[in-house]
C-alpha cells in the first residue's frame, strides 16, 4: 500500500479508505484568499456504487490501492454486464457498467485492453491514450468545408456522441482522446 498526497490525487485513481475500495471522479484544488488551501474530491465506492464528497487538506495522505493489471480482450456487451477474456489463460469475467464508468464509451469488441485487479477483484479499466471509432451518424458534410471553428454533433459506435469538423461524414472513422472525450482527427 503507498501513501499520495491529497495534492497529488489524480481523476481516475483508486483510493482505500477503511476497508472500502473508492475511485477518484473529480478534484478541484482550492485556494482561498489568505485561508490555506484545500482538495475537493468525490468519490465513488467501487463495492456499493455509493458517491461521496470529502475536503482534504493539502497536507493530508491517502492510501493508494495497489492493482494489479492483466492484458483482456474485450469481448462483448450483455446488458449492464461488460464481459473480457484474459488473452493469457483464456478465462472470462464481466464487469458492470456501474463499475467501468465512462469508459463504456471507448470499448469496442476485440479491443485489447489492461483490466485493473484489486486481489481477484476487477476494479476497473485502464484504456489507451486515444481510440479510433466508427461514426454512426451525422449530418452530411458540407462540401468544401475547410476545419474552421464550425463544429457538428456526431453519434459513434459506442454511443459517445463528439463534436466533429463540418467535413466528417457517416462512416467515417475517427480518433477520440479518452481522457477528455474530444475529437482528434480521422483515422
């Protein structure tokens, strides 16, 4: 178990308080005037689902659950369950949609990904950088348009639903950060 400063909590980490496994949604530091400053965190419990508000101080630690990561391919959806295979050993698990988060969003099937163990306990997803996704839906593109601060929403695979240059059409593959849900480029 390593011990992080409050300062140094990062959106997406797990935490362990007590006995409870919590994953860091949003932080937002605050700094008072001349009042010392301060973490704003909430957290979600990744056992029981339940969210959480807590105020740290700067000086405050936290301890870091250490995970385990294990390469699994993606396999498919079956209602809220989101089921993996392990590309080692061939043995499947599911992990609820509550449980992944966002991250619903980037996973296509056959997609090899990192899946994050607490003990034998999937916690979670750690996802590539960027993923190239297929765009379901859009409005037509418009003719000669050149990238310029004109944007339209555009559905994907998944369901994400990213705003996209005028020149992106139905079709198209295009690649989306995971961390801030924006798009890139085509792919």
């Amino acid at each position: 178990m390593s011990s992080i400063q409050a300062t140094r909590l990062k959106k997406g980490m797990l935490v362990k308080i007590g006995q409870d496994l919590f994953r860091v949604l949003e932080l937002q530091h605050v700094t008072p005037g001349n009042l010392r400053g301060f973490v704003r965190v909430k957290f979600r419990n990744i056992r029981s689902g339940t969210l959480s508000d807590q105020k740290l101080r700067s000086e405050d630690s936290m301890d870091r659950a250490v995970l385990d990561e294990r390469a699994m391919q993606y396999l498919y959806r079956d209602g809220d369950s989101f089921h993996f295979m392990d590309t080692d050993t061939y043995e499947q698990l599911h992990i609820s949609e509550e449980a992944l988060g966002d991250s619903v969003n980037y996973l296509v099937p056959d997609a090899v990904i990192k899946v994050e163990f607490y003990g034998d306990e999937p916690v979670g997803i750690e996802l590539p950088v960027t993923v190239d996704l297929t765009v379901e839906d859009t409005a037509p593109g418009i003719k000669g348009a050149t990238a310029s601060a004109q944007v339209k929403p555009a559905r994907l695979e998944t369901g994400l639903v990213v705003q996209v240059p005028p020149f992106v059409n139905t079709g198209d593959k295009v690649r989306v950060s995971t961390d801030t849900g924006e798009y890139l480029s085509r792919a």
